[in-house]
C-alpha cells in the first residue's frame, strides 16, 4: 500500500456531516419515502437513506482508498472507500459522487454504476449507517488534493494486498466496505478491464 497524508484546512466545522442537509429516505428498493436530516438518518437505529460509495483505481490498478478522518461522526480513520455520501433531493447518484470526489479528493474522473446493496451498522454509542448504498466505479487521472475534514489519507491498495489486509486487520474497515466487498467481491473487481 503506498499513501499520502493531506494537510492544511483542516477543522471539524469543514466536515461534511457538520451542515445538517436533508438525506432522502427510500425504502428496500429504493423508492423514495420523502427527506429526513443527516442526524435523524445516523440516530439510534438509523432511517434507510440513498447513498452511494465509489471504488477507484489508479493507473497501475489499485484501489484507492480513504481513511476517514478523525473528525468522522461515525467510523472515524476506518479505510471505507475513495469516496461516499448522499445525493441531495432531486440530484442524481452520479452527479453527487461525481461532486463529492471534487470536494473530497480535489479530482474529476467519469463514474459508472455497478449495482447497489442495502446494509445498517450501529457504532454502540455513536449512531448507525442504515443506507441503500449505489457502488459506482472510476479511474482516477491526475494528482489528488484531499481535503483533511474528511480524509485523512489515501491509500493505494494492491487488490490481493486489501483481501490479505481486510482478513488479518477487520476493525481497520468500515462495516460499508466489507459489506460491499461481500456483494462485488474484489476478484470481480480485478476482472473489471474498464473503469472509464
């Protein structure tokens, strides 16, 4: 794994769970129930919302992924994915992973869906990640500029590295990612030719 550690602008108010935008809340297949508060969907036993994670890859194939950072609600410095969040009402998946990998990472790159799977996670304490979540994939081209209140670092996984690594070391994951890496196992990511 090699990685980078972001610095400057770093401050919890910067962080994205820090505004109290509306999420939407959908049912198992995705139906949407109306807008509920990002606190009120993460609460307690948490409210099944619409989110979406992306998996990319740089131009030697790895996975990128991001360590969360300290400031994090829920999982804090867990590796969870390149990039993750909620659509706002009316915004499609793609056009928000599309602008959360700008805010998040400091890079453009085209995304394509490869499905989506529903968990929930509780953090004893914290609150829980109740989400319908859309897996989209991308190559990612050019320099990353992580922004600190969210990331605190990238890194640059090997495929077979990760499966070694998420065996030995499971608390260092977000329960999302092993979940999603249940449903789109990493030798089928591996197999994906195309990114782009």
């Amino acid at each position: 794994m090699d990685s980078n550690t972001p610095a400057g602008r770093v401050t919890a108010s910067t962080a994205a769970w820090h505004d109290d935008e509306p999420v939407i809340a959908v049912d198992e297949h995705d139906n949407e129930l109306g807008e509920v508060s990002r606190t009120d969907a993460h609460d307690g036993e948490g409210i099944l919302h619409r989110a979406f994670m992306t998996l990319l890859v740089d131009a030697e194939g790895r996975l990128l992924l991001a360590r969360r950072s300290p400031f994090k609600r829920l999982w804090a410095l867990a590796w969870a994915d390149s990039c993750a969040g909620h659509p706002r009402p009316g915004e499609s998946v793609i056009d928000a992973a599309r602008r959360r990998v700008g805010e998040e990472l400091g890079c453009t790159c085209e995304l394509r869906s490869i499905g989506s799977f529903a968990y929930h996670a509780q953090l004893p304490g914290a609150g829980s990640e109740r989400e319908l979540c859309h897996v989209l994939v991308g190559r990612a081209t050019g320099p990353l500029d992580p922004d600190p209140a969210e990331v605190a670092e990238v890194g640059a996984f090997r495929l077979a590295d990760l499966d070694i690594e998420m065996r030995d070391r499971p608390d260092d994951y977000a329960p999302w990612l092993v979940a999603c890496l249940r449903e789109f196992p990493l030798c089928a990511l591996a197999a994906m030719e195309e990114f782009e």
